[in-house]
C-alpha cells in the first residue's frame, strides 16, 4: 500500500465505506448494509436520502476497523449488487484519504472535496 505525505500503513485508525444509492435501490443498499452489520463488528450509519459531506448520491456509511478491512471489503466487493461502494482509510487527512487513498468498486463518482481544507 502507498500512502500518501509521509503517512504510515500504522497512521491507519480504520476505513469508512460508503454505499451509494438512488430511489430506485434504497432496498438494496439498506439490505446490502444491514447484512454488513449482521455479519461483522461494524458500524451502520444512518440511511441517507439526502447528499451529506462530499458524496455526490444518497449514501450509508459503514464504519469498521483495520482488523477486518481486508474481509470486509473483500465481501463488499462479491455482495455489492452492482451499488456503486467508495471506501477510504482514515488517517487523520480527510483531503488525502478521499482524493488519494480512495477505493473505487463501480464507476467513480465526482466528489465535492471543497470542504475539505489540505493539510
């Protein structure tokens, strides 16, 4: 893995995945996410049918730590129904760990990172 600025594999607290979403596949994206929730130590958010932070469609976060990244993005990856999953590592740099750190299953989705001050 390379990380960005200095920045260690160690420097690495946990990852968010966001699970994207429109009208017409809110039912798969909360089942998606709820299955998540059964199935590992993770936190769900709160189904989001609004835009929040610097995602560009209605979202559910999962919140989960470096001991199972690997599993459970590895599940995302084979479960997803075709939703589209942005996930990134949490180091303390929310510009780097959307813009740079970022992992894409599905079309890449344009992110306000305006709100996001560089470090």
């Amino acid at each position: 893995m390379t990380v960005q600025a200095g920045a260690t594999e160690a420097q690495i607290s946990g990852f968010h995945a966001h699970v994207y979403f429109d009208a017409g596949s809110i039912e798969k994206a909360r089942t998606l996410c709820e299955r998540a929730a059964q199935r590992f130590p993770l936190q769900m958010g709160r189904v989001h049918q609004q835009l929040v932070g610097p995602h560009p469609d209605w979202s559910c976060q999962l919140a989960f730590g470096t001991a199972i990244a690997g599993e459970v993005i590895s599940w995302l990856a084979l479960n997803r129904e075709g939703l589209v999953v942005f996930t990134h590592p949490l180091t303390g740099n929310e510009l780097a760990d959307h813009r740079d750190h970022a992992i894409w299953m599905g079309a890449v989705r344009p992110l306000d990172l305006s709100i996001f001050k560089a470090a």
